[in-house]
C-alpha cells in the first residue's frame, strides 16, 4: 500500500438550517468543504428560483459573515458552488431557506457625536421593562438582533462571548441560564430561584449566583418610616426581631447543579448596618419585608483569589476571600450613615446605592456608583450618578483614578452599568430618571469625559446593563483540510485526503472569524487506530 485515504461525506449546507428562523440579521453561511475547491461563490436570494437574487459574494473559506443584506419579517433561500484553481466553478447545490422575525428595536435614537472616537462593534442591551426583553444595535442603531420570543434579559457578556441572563420562558426553570446567539439554552439553573441581578460562569468552568436567604430582624427607631410601622403594631425599638430581613447568600455550582461553595452575608455582616437614609424602609412598609443587602453584582478575580461583591442597601463593596470567606475589606460610607463606617476603607469616596463591581485588568475597580443619596452625602440640589475607577492600595487606602458625573437628568435610581473599552473609552447605562425625566441611556465617553455616541430607549423602555460585543457570533470559525480533493481509488471517485511519500502530513487551518481572541481545543482520533490520537489548545 503507497498512502491512506482520510476520506468526507459530501459537503452540506450547515447553517442556517433548512426552515430555520433566525434571531439576526448579521448572518453566518456555513457550509461544507468541497474538494478541490480554490474559493467559492455564494448566492442569497428572496425566491427560490433565484430570478431575484440579494446579492453574490465569495469566500476562500466554507464560512461567511453578511452584516448588510439581510432584513427583519422576510423568508430568503440561499446556496453556494466551488471555484477551482483553473478559474473553472462547480454546479450549485439544492439551496436551503431561512426566515427573520419582526424586530423589536427599530427606531433605535442614536446620536453619533464623534465617529472616529467610537469603540467599533455592537451594543447589546437587556432589560425587564416593559417586558423580559434583550437585543442588539450596531453603531447607527440598525437593530441586529433579539431575543425573540424567549422573553431574555441579558445580565453580563463574558469576554469570549458567552450570554447569560434570565428568561420566564419555561418560569422558574430559567431564573439563571446560558444561551447562545441563536437563543439555544447551553445551561439553566433549572428550577434553582436564583436572583436575576447577577449569574454567570467564573473562571474554572463552574457557576455563580446569588439566592436569597432570611432571618427575623428588627426595625430601626429613629427611621422616618418608623410611627408607621408601630402604627401597624411593631414595637420598632431597635432591639425586637419582629421583621423578616432577606439578603442575598453568594453560591458556586458545578455543571451538575450541585452547591461546591457559598457565602452567606449574615454570617459575616453585622446586622447594626443597614440603610437608614434611603428609601429601603419605605419599601419595607409596602412590602413587609426588609431588602437588607441587595446584592447585584460580583467579580470573580483568579488572580487574587478573592470575590468582589456589591450590596447595593448596605452602599458597600466587599472583597472576599475564596475559598475561606473572610472578609478582606468592607468598601463604604462612613457614620453616620452604617454603623461600622469607622470598619469601612475608603468612606470618602461617598458612594451610594452603586452597580456593577468589576476589577480592571489594571487592578483598579470600575463601578457605578447611582448616588441615590448623593443630594445627602454631598449637599447637591438633585442626586447624581457617576461612575468611578478607584485603585486600592495596600487592602486599605483608595486613590480616585477616574471619575465621570452624569448630568441630572441621568441620574438613574437603579439598574446601570459601566464597561471599559478596548479603546479606552468607557461604555455607560444609566436609567436616566432624573429630574422627573424617563430617558434610559448608553454613553460612550472617552477618558478626556467627552461623549462620543448615544443611544436613549424608546418610551417606557428601561435596561439592566449594556454591553459593546464584537460580533454576534463568537462561535463563528471554519476549518479548511489542506489536499482535501476528490480521486480515483480502486476504481471508485472518493473525496478524501491521501497521505503519502508526496504528502506525509495532515494538515489543516482554524479560520477565526469570531471577532473574539478564542482559545480551540481540537482532536484528532482515528477509529482504525493507525494514528496516534492527537489533542491541543490554539489561539
């Protein structure tokens, strides 16, 4: 025998998928490799004669991303043919169909202040008003892409793409799930109530949330809530747990579901802090129960071992030890406002009420703090946002690094997030409700604090956090097989790759047209156990 024969079926048309209806308008045509082929022809038209045909493109790999031609509520068919080295093509393959939904965001307001300034790529948002809902716009406020009816809020976008959120698709089993672009359900916390606010994987695979916990506590004497309260029958002497408190016990699960790790805040906080000067107790008399920490985000840094957490009632950002626990620091306001404000680092900052804890890959963390007793804290006329970059020397000593005040009418009295771009800019979601106003709003504002692009929601509309992504496709590459022809042997055409004297190597390419840096683990496994099987990470 002079050589071997790693042999194909024929190629198909991958995706979309016959009859699929898809959930974008940024399109991933994947097909698979044709022997012999140099290049390849694709055409995508609205009939299936193709007498109408949208456009004709060409690609030297079988993958190719179309941003422009494809629109919402309509049905197209699509198919692709080789090009050989000699100039000379192939018959075109029996074409498949897609369709596209209606979209949900169409007159996004987009202000472009200064193109040239702007972070390139995607803004994706999520929110819970007027419904469980997500999508994306591009840079002029094209829509391109939804949730579609899985009824999704998006809470964070990992840096290789991975969504995560919750959906009331399927109520409760979805509270906290993973899902791909084309709305595919990767993992759920299934029936597992987790806390919307935060749920994501951390570094080692594993997944992290937040679910409530309670005791009895009591209600404070001196809060402007509290002749209500007695009014009702409470004692409200500081001292009687007569009131069910809840807070939020950070937990760690496997890909099994099973709990690996917890962290509880009534075993670590004492119950003598809590919001005395904001509107928690007022929310407590609606809701005869105290939100006593609202937790609403967490950063899992690696690096440290640590978890940094933001409770949001308490106006305090915790950096926790992990696995063991302990508290490392307390970040917050000083007394009057928490008890143990002389325990706390960094009280001058003056921090209120804030979203969105994240360490920077410089070691500062970036936050947003809402400010929604700012008018207290600082004296202003009407409460104010910001967001701030604070570096933290030593476990104890904070330095402001950067600092960004938005205007009054964007204070935003929950929700928000911030996001450091890779141009250095820094992306902002504030709810905009300030001064009686209602204009939930993405900034980009660049380190010197000039805004460089906008984009206020519809009305009645309201976001959680907003993300600038790439691409919508982080899972989009192809793989190309060096001397993947098609030969004679014994006497039948098979499609293959021969290897011999001539050609002793199996070689093929990992094309990442992602938009992201991915990591590939690839294997190589030959069933007839001629080859050693071969597996590696590439970059």
């Amino acid at each position: 025998m002079t050589g071997f024969l790693i042999s194909s079926l024929s190629a198909d048309l991958i995706r979309p998928g016959n009859g699929e209806t898809i959930n974008y308008t940024h399109v991933v045509f994947e097909w698979e490799q044709e022997p012999d082929a140099h290049s390849y022809s694709i055409q995508v038209s609205t009939t299936p004669s193709f007498d109408q045909v949208l456009f004709t493109d060409s690609s030297a790999t079988p993958l190719i991303l179309n941003k422009d031609q494809i629109d919402w509520d309509d049905t197209y068919y699509w198919r692709i043919r080789s090009v050989f080295l000699d100039g000379g093509v192939g018959s075109w393959c029996d074409p498949d169909s897609f369709n596209t939904p209606p979209p949900k965001f169409q007159n996004a307001n987009v202000t472009i202040i200064q193109d040239e300034l702007i972070q390139d790529g995607l803004t994706l948002f999520g929110g819970a008003f007027p419904a469980l809902q997500s999508g994306v716009i591009d840079i002029y406020g094209n829509e391109a892409w939804n949730d579609h009816d899985l009824g999704f809020m998006l809470t964070h976008v990992n840096l290789f793409g991975n969504v995560y959120g919750c959906s009331n698709t399927n109520a409760p089993n979805n509270n906290g799930m993973k899902i791909s672009t084309d709305l595919e359900i990767l993992w759920s916390a299934m029936d597992v109530d987790v806390d919307f606010h935060e749920y994501k994987q951390i570094p080692n695979g594993n997944y992290m949330g937040f679910l409530r916990v309670d005791t009895l506590g009591p209600i404070p004497s001196d809060n402007i809530m509290t002749e209500q309260f007695q009014d009702l029958g409470y004692l409200a002497d500081d001292s009687t747990n007569e009131f069910t408190w809840y807070g939020q016990k950070l937990v760690e699960w496997d890909e099994n579901h099973e709990i690996i790790w917890s962290w509880n805040p009534f075993d670590h906080f004492t119950m003598d802090d809590f919001d005395n000067h904001g509107f928690t107790w007022s929310s407590a008399y609606q809701d005869f129960e105290y939100d006593w920490t609202h937790a609403n985000s967490f950063f899992f840094d690696s690096a440290e071992d640590a978890v940094y957490v933001s409770f949001r009632h308490l106006s305090r950002i915790t950096k926790i030890s992990y696995p063991s626990g302990n508290v490392v620091w307390n970040m917050g306001l000083p007394e009057p406002y928490m008890a143990t404000g002389s325990d706390q680092i960094c009280s001058d900052l003056l921090f209120s009420f804030q979203h969105h804890i994240q360490r920077l890959d410089n070691g500062h963390l970036l936050f947003l703090d809402n400010g929604n007793i700012s008018d207290q804290l600082f004296g202003y006329d009407d409460p104010l946002s910001r967001v701030l970059e604070v570096e933290v020397m030593g476990d104890s000593i904070c330095e402001m690094v950067w600092e960004y005040t938005l205007p009054p009418n964007l204070f935003g009295t929950g929700s928000g997030s911030v996001q450091r771009l890779n141009n250095g800019n820094t992306l902002v979601y504030t709810a905009g409700n300030g001064l009686e106003t209602a204009e939930s709003t993405v900034l980009e504002v660049t380190d010197g604090q000039d805004v460089v692009w906008k984009y206020i929601s519809q009305e009645n509309e309201s976001w959680y956090r907003a993300y600038r992504i790439p691409s919508l496709h982080p899972h989009a590459f192809s793989v190309l097989v060096d001397q993947y022809k098609n030969t004679e042997l014994d006497g039948d055409s098979v499609d293959g790759i021969i290897i011999d004297r001539q050609n002793p190597a199996f070689l093929f390419t990992i094309h990442n047209e992602s938009g992201y840096s991915q990591p590939y683990k690839y294997v190589l496994h030959d069933s007839l156990g001629w080859f050693n099987d071969t597996t590696d990470v590439v970059v």
